[in-house]
C-alpha cells in the first residue's frame, strides 16, 4: 500500500503547478474576450451608462489587472466561478447539475470501450496476420478515422428513425417519466446510441494497442518458455501475453479522459443530451465566457482525477513502476 | 526489408491513394466546380445519381454537393497542413529549448505542457475560437493548442540522449553559440521521430476542424465537411445522404493519412534498425 501512496502524493503535487497554470491560462483567456460580463449582462437586461459604470465598480471591473487576478483567484477559492448570463444563476450550479449526465456517458463509454476493444484486440494479436486479425484490424482502422458526431448521427438516422429501436435524443423520457428501476432502464435505452458513437472510436484504438501489445509479446522469451512449458495456446494468450499487453492500454486509458470528454460535446449535442459537453457547447452559441470557462475548469479537474486513479491502478498493476525517482 | 519496400506494402499504398485521391479532388476543385460552391444553382434536395447536372445531388438550399465535397477538399487540406506546420513549429523550438538548455527552463516548459495535456483539447479549441472569432488563422491556433504537446515531448527526449554526445562537445569547444549548436546541429539529428508524428497530426488536425465547423465554428469563408454534415442535419430524415457524403470524405481522408503515416513509421524504424 505504500508504494501506492507515494504515487498518489507524487501525482498531487505533480497536479498544482498544472492547476496553476490553467487558472491563469483561463483568466487570460476571460481578459481576451471582446465585452466583459457587464456588456453580457446589458445585452440581456439593457441598461444606460449610469448603470454600467455602477456594476462595473459593484463587480470590480474598473480595477487594475493585477486586483482583477487576485479578485478571480479569491473568488475561484470560494467555489465561485462566476455568474452565468445565458442561465441567469451561478456557473457552478449549473455545471454541477450537468455533470452527472456526462459522466453516466463517458463511463459507460469507457467501460465498453475498454472491454470490448481488449476482447477484440486479444482475438485478433492471438494469430497475428489470420483472416480474423485482419478484418478486425480493417475495421479499426477505419472506426479510428471517423468522426464521432457523425457516426452518431449516422447512428441516428439507421436505429432511431429508420428503425425506430431507439429514442431520437435526450437522457430519459420527459414526457411520461419512469421511477425505479423502469427509469435506469429508460436511461439505459436512451444511452446505448451515444455511448456507441463515443466509444467505437476507442475501441478502434483498444483493439490496435492490445494487438500491436500481443505481437510484440509473441516475440519474447517468456512465452517461448511458456510454450516449451507446453502450457496450453488459450491459457498463453490470456494469462501471459494479454497482461502483459493491457499496460499500455491502461496508460491509454488516463491518456484518453481529456477526449473523451472532448468527444462528448458533440456527441451531447448530436443526441440532446443535457450535459457538460452540450453546456459548453450552449455557452458558446450563447456568448456565455464565464460559464464556457467553468465548464473547461471542471472538466480539467475530472481529467486530473481520471489521471490519478489511473496512476494508481498502474502501480497495482505493474510492480516495475518505481517508488522513488 | 529496405525501408523503401516498407513502406510501400499494402497500407502504404492505399494510404497513398485515398490522400492522392483527395489532393485531386482539391486540385480540380476550381476545373471541375468552377465559381462559388455555395452558389444556389439548382432545385433542392435533388437526390444523388438521378441527375446528371449534379451527380451528388443538391442540399436543401439547391446547392451542388459534388463543387461542396470538391471545395471542402481543399479547406480540410490546407487546415490539415497548416496545423501540422504550426503545431510542428511550436513543438521544435519548446522541446528543443526544453531538452537543450534544461533546469528551470526545463522544468516550467515540461509544466506547461502537462497542463496543456490536462485539458480536454476539444474544449480548448472551442474556448479560443469562441472568443478569437471563427476564421481559417483562429481554428489553425485552436487545432495547435492541442497538439504541440507530443512533437515538444518526443524532440526534448531525443535531445536529451544527443546532448551529451561528442560531436555537441567538440562545437561548444569550437566557440559555436549554444543555441546555434541547438537548432543548427542537434535539431537535425533529433527530427525523424518527430516527422513520424507528422500524420498523427494532420488527422487530429481534419477531426478537430471537422467537430469545430459542424458545431459552426468553422471558418466562414470557406466550404467544410463538418459545416455540411451539420447543414444536410436539418433535413436528416429525409435526405440522409446530405450528412452521409462528406462524412464518408472525412474518414477517407483521416483514413488514408493515418495510413501513410503508419507505413512511413514502418520506413523509418526499419531504416533506423538497419542504421
């Protein structure tokens, strides 16, 4: 357990010069944006001079840069991350009550994304250069180059209006809500076709690792001992050079939080989904800076999150990572 | 095997036609579809192979499709290949910095650039082109911002190895400047990983543009894939194939580039095995 703990506290000491600089990357970015939040806050409710010199005096913007920075820093201490116009509430709130939508999506991605494309990765590194490995291959190649947005709304078009499987949009039914487990059933089904737009593209790349992993492992004296061994074929693959080839695609795993993440603002948007990537996206078309700012804040603390734990699962898995630099 | 034989082994080869292919169609754009593309010329949502005027079709407006895909080859082109140099650029000179003069240097430019790893890029990009204004320079900026991280890694580690080598001794020792030495005799040496990175980036480069137009943040000036996708939405139960078509196109295209870029790895790791 020790070992665990020193990468758990290396990584967070590691994660508040990162922090640092992204506060101070989106205070840039707020400073750059044409108009402040008077000028959002006048083009909703109007105004006349009198009131945009008394609110920029109330909210401090007449200050010098250097009070502006420490006013934001103060303020982001509080868990205040500034008032959404488009809203009409504060950024956190909002940002909060979207975040349990998008990460139901993202793990639910992840989960398949990683089962599936190891299952897959594994059939086709076991007879590298068989029929299977290269369909399977073919296939992820292609998945890998494809647009997550639109295979989502290609998805869209074949199985909800085509078809008629599944629901056009949104998390669960608005219109006759479900309670119990008919709701988690319900969110389930309205799910399915996002989560397959999201994750494809991860399996795609899953599925290369664990193979490239596999070819390399086949290579390697251990398994040439394991067969000398006589250890049967499926017992090789699985319990030798699978394990072996899943390191890298955990490394993976962390890597990819920050595009996940990513990916699902358009996916969001593709299926009205409302979540954090459609937040964002809605801040945008909204010219709503504080609110896009605190949405790309959250999410950076997901993704160092994400980091973390996986950093820590690494070190359960594989006893080489070292405890001292 | 040499590394030319390498790399013109199956992958390579459908890598180098499906990106011909699309450097034709972006070449032909303006002979094959002359005048604007965004023209409304034809009755609308005409559908694809029933008229030979407009073999694609026409979208909801009474647009050509096919002068669309064709213009929307170039546009995703030249964002692939403008971003790649930027994000190329910038890559150099942080990793080369980074890995040659070290310390401090070091450090806070390797911070940066785990904080820039941080960050969902997707909404980075959203964020600056959002507030620098959608044009073709801005998603050029938004594309790099993600991507520079990778090439400004693998050159510091490269460097790294090389600088303690003879031959950078024997030019301190001649008086050459530091940074000389950095840029004009390390960074040479260091490069063939870094090119290899080359197709990873231009793919990510056509994803992110394309998510970025289809969300309409494109740049506005010109024809996209991703604005066209998001055009044929409107009409998406009826004429599917509006979002169909330069969806195809994109993964061709992101298809074919990390083709090439797989066999040219292929190439260089073969030619650096037989070194």
């Amino acid at each position: 357990m020790s070992r665990a703990w020193t990468v758990a506290r290396r990584r967070l000491l590691h994660s508040i010069p990162v922090l640092a600089i992204v506060v101070l990357g989106m205070f840039a970015l707020l400073e750059a944006a044409s108009g402040d939040a008077v000028d959002a806050y006048l083009a909703v409710s109007g105004g006349d001079a009198g009131l945009v010199a008394q609110l920029r005096q109330e909210w401090g913007l007449d200050r010098s840069f250097l009070a502006r920075l420490g006013a934001y820093l103060a303020a982001l201490g509080r868990f205040d991350l500034g008032w959404s116009v488009a809203f009409s509430r504060p950024v956190i709130a909002v940002v909060f009550e979207r975040a349990p939508n998008t990460l139901l999506m993202m793990g639910a991605a992840i989960c398949f994304s990683f089962f599936a494309g190891t299952l897959l990765g594994v059939a086709a590194g076991v007879r590298p250069g068989s029929v299977r490995d290269r369909i399977l291959s073919a296939l992820a190649l292609i998945l890998y180059a494809t647009p997550s947005f639109w295979l989502g709304l290609m998805l869209l078009v074949s199985f909800a209006v085509k078809l008629s499987w599944f629901p056009l949009g949104g998390i669960e039914n608005i219109g006759m809500p479900e309670t119990g487990i008919a709701r988690v059933i319900d969110i389930a089904h309205h799910l399915v076709l996002p989560v397959l737009s999201l994750g494809l593209i991860y399996l795609a790349l899953y599925l290369r690792l664990m193979r490239s992993g596999m070819v390399e492992a086949w290579r390697s004296d251990y398994i040439r001992t394991a067969r000398a061994k006589g250890l049967a074929p499926n017992r090789i693959a699985f319990r030798h050079a699978a394990r072996n080839a899943l390191l890298p695609v955990v490394t993976m795993l962390g890597l990819q939080a920050g595009a996940l993440l990513s990916g699902s603002v358009v996916v969001e948007s593709v299926f009205a989904i409302p979540g954090m990537g459609r937040l964002a996206f809605e801040a945008v078309t909204q010219r709503d800076v504080p609110l896009l700012l605190g949405v790309f804040l959250v999410s950076t603390i997901m993704v160092i999150v994400a980091n973390f734990c996986v950093d820590l699962l690494y070190a359960q898995l594989d006893p080489r990572v070292a405890v001292e630099d | 095997m040499r590394a030319a034989n390498r790399f013109f082994s199956g992958g390579g080869i459908v890598g180098t036609m499906l990106v011909a292919g699309v450097a034709i169609a972006a070449l032909l754009a303006p002979v094959v579809a002359p005048g604007d593309p965004l023209a409304l010329i034809g009755r609308p949502l005409i559908e694809p192979f029933t008229d030979w005027r407009f073999p694609l079709g026409t979208d909801r407006l009474g647009r050509d499709v096919l002068a669309e895909l064709l213009h929307g080859a170039r546009a995703t082109l030249i964002v692939g290949g403008a971003a790649m140099l930027a994000t190329l650029i910038v890559g150099i000179v942080i990793g080369t910095l980074a890995g040659f003069i070290g310390g401090t240097v070091d450090e806070a430019l390797m911070r940066l650039a785990d904080a820039f790893q941080s960050v969902p890029t997707f909404i980075l990009a959203l964020a600056f082109v959002s507030i620098a204004g959608p044009s073709l320079t801005s998603v050029v900026i938004a594309v790099s911002l993600g991507a520079w991280t990778a090439p400004a890694r693998v050159l510091r580690a490269e460097i790294l190895s090389l600088r303690r080598r003879e031959f950078v001794d024997a030019y301190r020792v001649l008086g050459m400047a530091p940074l000389h030495i950095a840029f004009r005799e390390v960074l040479p040496n260091a490069l063939p990983p870094v090119i290899t990175l080359a197709a990873v980036i231009v793919a990510n480069a056509i994803l992110v543009e394309a998510a970025l137009s289809f969300l309409g943040l494109g740049n506005p000036n010109s024809v996209t894939w991703g604005a066209m996708i998001a055009e044929g939405r409107a009409v998406f139960r009826s004429a599917p194939f509006l979002s169909a078509i330069p969806g195809v196109a994109i993964v061709v295209t992101v298809l074919g580039v990390n083709l090439l870029g797989d066999a040219a790895n292929d190439a260089i790791n073969a030619r650096q095995a037989q070194v």
